[in-house]
C-alpha cells in the first residue's frame, strides 16, 4: 500500500469474493488481515488459511463453517447494530467452507502466526461486552477475540459500537512500540459499517496523526464498508454522526512474544480520562445485550 491507500473506501479493497480483501502483502506490513465475504442465499465458499489463523465472524445472517472434520453452526444476526454473534476459529494450513442457506455477510479476520490450534466455536453468551468511557465518549466494546477473552496465537479482535453523536477511540492512543509492560506494537485494521436513519446513509469521521515511530496521517469521512489501515500513529477520534450509530471491527497482530493489546494514550488528551468517573455512561448504551440465539 502507498501513504495514500490508508484510507480504503467500500468497493475499492474487493477482489473476487470479497468485498474487502486486505493481506499482509498487501497492506505492506507482516501480520494483521481481514476479509468481508458476501454469500448468496445458497452461497458457499471455500479458501485455504495457509500460513494465518482466522475468525469468521457473522456481519448479517448465518452460516455454517467447515474444517478439520468439524462443522460449527453460527446463529449470527440481523446486522451489527442487532446482537452479539457467534464465531468461529479456524487453524492455519487447513481448508474451510463457509455455506449460508439464507446469504449473508460475513468477516474473516486474520493474522500470520505460528502456532497450530484447535478449530473452535465461540458462542455469543461468552463473548464479554464493556462499556467503556463516559459521557459523549461513551461506547460498546464487544471482546470477542481480546486477548484475554479467547485464545489465539497472534490475532486480537473486537467490535466497537459508537451511538451517533459521540466520540470513540478517544483519548487517540497508540501501539507501534515494543516497550515491555508498556505497549505492543500491532498493526490494526479499522472496518466501518454506519446505521442508516430516515432513509438516509450513515456517515463518520476517523484520524490518525503521526507518532514519533511513524507518519501514518489520516483525516477520512468513512461510511459503511470503509477500512482504514494502521501500520503506526497515534489513532482517535472515531466519531458518529449525530443520529447515526458507528460499527468498526478492529483487527490487530504484531510481532511481540507476548499476545497483548497495550497502548499510550496522547499525552495532550489522556486527561479526560480522569473526567470519566464523574460522568454517567450514555443512556443509550449497552446498545444490546448478548442474545443466546439470532437468526437461522
């Protein structure tokens, strides 16, 4: 990728399949990957994880996944604004098919690694959800595939939900660094979906600004099937716009011995942290609690 494909608006990262189809090879860096594949009713596909570990994780609708003489049933959702869903681990150097009876949308994220590990299936009651920041900072993390939450060997994957009108990715932060303790370097790949309302499309804004480790510089209006990539930099805000919720898939890998999501706040910005105490979280959150089933 140059300096200017940071940015990648819907449509313009699809290849074949994919609607977003982002390597490592291809974002220039060594680990992190992510696809959006997009199945008929009826549709299957099926693709080689080669050298990466993977998560297919159910955008819309259903889908069964099959590898290692297993098959893992996903409830999945209506949409990313409608539930928590269930996912699917998959090992690296295997064959998986992914078949959906009603069509769907559907996430791969992914990350070069070394270790081999079980394929496994992650229902959604597990899947632990925080309510993070205060105020017009307010938003829904869902910990999927943090690395406390669920083992993998290098892939770490959340979904954050921004009601409209607020801020989140804030204060910016970065992880471009190996300082022990103190923050990892990952690579992170941001994926954007934005609720529609009064029928009309969804919009939001995403930055990055340079960091002494690089010059990664980002100012995009971002609208659903955007991705933006983060080689380094400091990132934050990610902001709704009034009336219209945010949905961004992070997917982030590095090269550290240790699977850890560490990260330094902007020093110009982290004190509104010790503002959050005394605000209330917004009202309008938790967005949605974890169902125990979803569409089929």
């Amino acid at each position: 990728m140059t300096p200017t494909s940071f940015h990648l608006p819907a449509g313009s990262a699809a290849d074949g399949p994919y609607a977003v189809d982002i390597d490592p090879k291809k974002a220039g860096w060594g680990y992190s990957g992510l696809r959006v594949l997009e199945l008929p009713p009826g549709g299957w596909h099926t693709f080689g994880t080669e050298d990466s570990e993977w998560i297919v994780l159910p955008l819309s609708g259903a889908c069964t996944v099959a590898t290692e003489g297993e098959a893992f049933r996903l409830h999945g959702r209506e949409s990313v604004f409608a539930g928590v869903t269930d996912f699917a681990y998959v090992p690296r150097d295997t064959q998986v098919s992914i078949a959906s009876r009603r069509g769907g949308r559907f996430a791969l994220a992914g990350a070069r690694c070394e270790r081999r590990l079980p394929a496994r299936y992650g229902p959604a009651s597990h899947v632990p959800v925080e309510l993070r920041g205060a105020g017009n900072c307010s938003r829904q993390v869902n910990n999927f595939g943090a690395a406390g939450a669920f083992e993998a060997d290098r892939l770490i994957a959340v979904e954050v939900l921004t009601p409209g009108g607020n801020w989140s990715s804030y204060p910016p932060h970065k992880h471009d660094e190996d300082r022990p303790g103190e923050e990892s370097e990952l690579e992170e790949i941001y994926y954007f979906e934005i609720a529609p309302a009064h029928g009309t499309e969804g919009l939001g804004y995403h930055r990055v600004s340079p960091s002494r480790t690089g010059g990664t510089d980002v100012l995009a209006e971002v609208r659903t099937g955007d991705a933006v990539l983060i080689p380094d930099g400091w990132h934050g805000p990610s902001i709704a716009a009034p009336g219209h919720g945010m949905y961004y898939l992070n997917v982030m890998a590095g090269p550290g011995a240790e699977r850890a999501w560490l990260i330094c706040d902007h020093p110009d910005h982290t004190w509104i942290r010790s503002t959050w105490p005394e605000q209330p979280v917004d009202p309008r959150l938790p967005l949605y609690e974890a169902p125990a089933g979803g569409p089929r």
